[in-house]
C-alpha cells in the first residue's frame, strides 16, 4: 500500500498542512519539525502526488505548447529550444499540435485552461476573434511566437519579417535580377505571408522595379506547395531570373519543379528560401536563405513565459536577429544578359 501525506502526517505527529509545507517548501517550519517530516519521508520512501502537490502549491509545474505541425523542422526545432529552458527550471511541457485546424486550436487552448497550467506557448495559431476571447478567458501566463498582436498585452516573440525578406530581396536585386517572383506562406499567418510578402514589395518599390503580379503566389508551408506555386509563375509569358520564397520547405518544392522541368538552378532561375532549416543545406544545388533560427524561438519564447510566471517583467515583443547565408543557388547576373526564359 503507497504512504499517503495523512500518514506522514500521522507518523511525524504533524498536520497535514506542515507535511505539505516541507514538501513544497511553501511557508517556513520549526527546524526539527523539517526534520522530523523528512526523516519519516526517507524511512518510508514516499513520492509526493504531483496532482495533490499542485493542489497544495497551486503550481502544476507544467507548460502547455501549441505548434502547427510536428513534422516541420522549424516547429520541432523550436520546441527543443523551449524544452532546453523550462527542463532546467523542473517544469515539464504539453505539447498539442493543431495541424493548422481552427477547431482543434480551440480545442487545446480550453483543454490547457481546464488542466490548469503554469503558463502557455503558442506557435502559428489562426488568431480569430474566438481564438482571442479564448485567451483572454484563460488568465494564464502566455507566450505567442511568430505573431505580432498589436492591442493585447500578450508578449511575442518574432523575426522582423518585413525586413528580413526586404534584405532577401534586396540581396537579389544586387545580384543584377529585376524579375523577381515570389511565393509567400499563406496569407492566413499574417508574419508568414502578408509581412514576407510585404518585405519583398518593399524591395522592388525601393529599387524602382515593376512587380509582375503573376510572379506573386500564396503556399501553404509544404513542398507541394512550393511546386506548385512554380509551376503557376512558370506559366507566365516571361519567367523570372530569380524568385523569393518565403520558407526553405516551399522552396524544396520550388528547386523539384525546375529540376523537373529541365530549369536550371542558378543558370537560369535563382532561388532565394527563408528560415535556414538543416535542409537548405541538404539540397543541391544548396539553398541559399534567410537565417532564422526557430531554437532560439523556444529559448526566447520559455525565457520570457518563466519571468511572467515569477512576476518578473517581461518584453512585450521580442525579436530574434536574422541573417542572410549564401550558398549556391543564387548566382549573379548582368544588365543585358539573355537569362529570362521565355515560353
């Protein structure tokens, strides 16, 4: 039969309430009263209830995570960086995934407020008006990462989107291309698809170049997406020399479809991918992209969650630095030169 807190209570002739104290080390207790707790704890080799230490502490020392997709390196990656801080602070992670589906975000933002977490990390969520009454009714310390919410109080953590692409963009504009397409994360995750797109508009108008609307297409985050969105531009009268693409697994799906069609990478199209995933590397040719670097997402995001659970102060939006890397799939081009392919 396991020992109870009532026994230790019994056995070491205290209240329950001092047993619970000691154990939890919430209020101060007489020294040979600690003592006598944990000497009776030692003999019989008790092992506190997690749900009933919560119910004493008012802590379930667990953080409720919510990312999209498991399969995404970014998310996984993410995650590990999350993992890396709170296990050091013994808290211990929930990790939901939503698929991208509206109904099983609201679903796991009510099961982390029923289950009474410590604090909360959302990644990519659809930020709805239900999903907002949902997180305001929760009360609970929280983290969003890869939004921006301006109007709530709600820390953030994020890349400078706008910026980031805008330097992707311009980077190609310096390699000599002027028909630049783009492909951009759907428009329903606002960094991912209406800041990235923004940043590459930003470029071209900068640098006085005409943006061809049908080099500019929406993706969904996969590789399929990715292909199939070269495949819409590539039916275009005139091709690019060069296209953006706003995360490396669409642009995956972008090289495949010029490798399929006889396109080549960086001869005739330059490729440009977003977040610097182990596989941009993996590729060939190598991709060359944006560095964004989702561990330190996780670190940042767990960082800022665990000051707001000591009631510490926290930063309403945090920024993680980005950079470009180049590898081979970019290749420069001169004024003049018989480089867009024409149908």
């Amino acid at each position: 039969m396991s020992v109870t807190i009532k026994d230790i209570a019994q056995l070491a002739n205290v209240s329950i309430a001092t047993v619970s104290r000691v154990l939890n080390n919430s209020k101060p207790v007489r020294p040979e009263l600690r003592e006598r707790v944990l000497r009776i704890v030692q003999e019989t080799g008790f092992q506190p209830n997690a749900i009933a230490r919560s119910l004493v502490s008012k802590e379930t020392r667990i953080i409720g995570v919510m990312i999209p997709d498991i399969n995404n390196n970014f998310y996984s990656n993410l995650t590990y960086g999350i993992d890396s801080v709170i296990s050091e602070d013994d808290y211990s992670m929930f990790l939901a995934i939503s698929d991208e589906v509206v109904d099983k975000e609201l679903k796991y933002l009510r099961l982390f407020k029923e289950k009474q977490l410590d604090g909360v990390i959302i990644a990519s969520i659809h930020f709805m008006e239900s999903s907002f009454q949902t997180l305001h009714e929760m009360q609970v310390p929280m983290v969003v990462t890869g939004h921006d919410l301006p109007g709530y109080q709600i820390p953030t953590v994020n890349v400078n989107n706008v910026q980031a692409s805008y330097d992707a963009t311009a980077y190609l504009i310096s390699q000599g291309h002027r028909k630049i397409a783009c492909v951009s994360g759907p428009l329903w995750d606002p960094p991912c698809g209406l800041d990235r797109m923004e940043g590459y508009r930003k470029a071209m108008r900068a640098h006085d170049l005409p943006i061809h609307e049908g080099f500019v297409t929406e993706g969904d985050f996969t590789a399929k997406s990715g292909y199939e969105a070269m495949r819409r531009i590539c039916e275009e009268a005139v091709r690019p020399t060069a296209v953006f693409v706003a995360t490396d697994l669409m642009a995956v799906g972008v090289l495949n479809y010029l490798h399929d069609h006889g396109i080549r990478v960086p001869e005739d199209i330059s490729v440009m991918g977003f977040d610097n995933l182990e596989l941009a590397s993996l590729t060939r040719p190598m991709l060359t992209t944006v560095h964004n670097d989702p561990f330190m997402y996780g670190k940042a995001a767990a960082e800022q969650l665990l000051k707001q659970i000591r009631n510490e102060p926290v930063e309403r939006i945090s920024t993680v630095p980005h950079h470009l890397v180049i590898r081979q799939s970019v290749s420069a081009i001169h004024e003049g030169a018989p480089r867009t392919a024409h149908r």
